[in-house]
C-alpha cells in the first residue's frame, strides 16, 4: 500500500484541543476508507515565513499514512473545505521515518539547550 505524509497548518487562534480534534477528523477521513494513520505528530504553534490569510504563526500536524491514492483525494478535499486549515501538502513516501520527525527532534535539542543555559 502506498506511504504518505501529510502536513496541515491550522489558524493560529485555535486552542490545543481544536488542533487535535482537526487531526482526530483527518485519521477518521482516512480510516473510514480503508486507509491507516500510522503515526500523529503535532509540531505545536511555530512561526510562518510571511502571512497566510492574515496568520502570522500556525499549529503544524503531520500525519503518516498507509492508504490508496483515492483516500488521500478524499482526505485533501475534505481539508480544502475546512475553514481552520490553511495550507497543507501530501507527499507520497517510499518509506516512513522510524521515531520522532525531524522536526520533533529539533524541538527537544532546543529544549534541552535551554535547560543548559539556566542551569
């Protein structure tokens, strides 16, 4: 089955648990037609480049699926039309990465500095 990574930005003004409940609606996109969410991973609220619909920062998510092309149609149409997504890309992978994302990873080196420098 086909591997996918697929990564949404979320409006800035949305709490945690609206965050989540955007990705708990995405893997249920994805499960109810026969697909597989492997892994959920939310990146937090970070900075954008420049501004997006008048949003200068975004909560990213990234999830990781084993689904055939026409569920991943699905999955960003039904993306397109949701109002508190405003940017998001599915690329298809060879294979998916083992543990944390690069980005999560870079997440915890920066925690970790930061608990260097106040000790």
């Amino acid at each position: 089955m086909p591997l996918y990574e697929h990564v949404f930005l979320a409006r800035q003004d949305l709490s945690q648990s609206q965050v989540d409940a955007l990705a708990t609606t995405a893997t249920e996109i994805v499960e109810s037609n026969n697909g597989k969410v492997v892994k959920t991973e939310t990146w937090g609220l970070k900075n954008l480049a420049y501004k997006i619909k008048r949003n200068r920062k975004a909560h990213f998510v990234m999830l990781n699926i084993e689904a055939p092309g026409d569920v991943v149609e699905e999955l960003e149409r039904q993306t397109a039309i949701n109002e508190d997504v405003i940017r998001w890309l599915t690329i298809r992978v060879d294979e998916h990465e083992n543990g944390p994302s690069v980005m999560m990873r870079k997440s915890d080196r920066d925690n970790r500095r930061r608990r260097d420098r106040e000790n």
